[in-house]
C-alpha cells in the first residue's frame, strides 16, 4: 500500500509534464519567431522542474527503503529466532499453496 502513494505522485507529475509539453507544441505550432522561444523557454523550464522533482522523489525513495532495510536488520538481530519462525511459516505456506496446484 505504500508503495502506491510514492508512485501515485510521481505518475501524475509525469502526467502533468506530458499535458504541459502536449499543450506547449500545439501552441508552437501557430508559433514564429520571439513567441516560439518563449514557448521553448516555458517548456524547457518545466522540464527541468519536474526532473528535479522526480529527483527528489527517488531520493526521498530510496532513503526510505534503506531506513525500512535497516529497521528490518536490527529486528533480525535483536530476535532471530523469531525471525526464522516466520521464514519457515512463509515457506511453509507458501510450499501449502503450491502443491495444492
């Protein structure tokens, strides 16, 4: 579930940056000159807005998932036993289902 709320936003920024390009070219079109540098500006600027955005947002990802791994190895360490009780019921659930096929 979590995993849905980081990428819902970085979907609809991607979303976004190809409405404004979209919309920018269809502007250009009828375009010349002074007013299509404009438009290039605009577009190249909110390019640059939304990759450093989407920058971010992996680097704010991937912190999270080395706190999430380190969170996850101090646990291991500090009750292993309870660690290997719920890999071998995942396994062993997960060996259940299969053989059921």
């Amino acid at each position: 579930m979590k995993s849905k709320n980081v990428t819902s936003p970085l979907s609809a920024e991607f979303e976004n940056i190809f409405q404004d390009v979209e919309s920018l070219l269809k502007e250009a079109d009828s375009l010349g000159g002074k007013e299509f540098k404009d438009v290039k500006e605009k577009l190249m600027a909110r390019l640059t807005s939304a990759k450093e955005e989407i920058s971010q947002k992996s680097e704010d990802f991937t912190d999270k998932v080395h706190e999430t791994s380190t969170d996850i190895s101090e646990k291991i360490s500090d009750e292993p036993w309870k660690a290997i009780g719920t890999a071998a019921l995942a396994g062993l659930l997960i060996g259940y289902l299969f053989a059921r096929r």
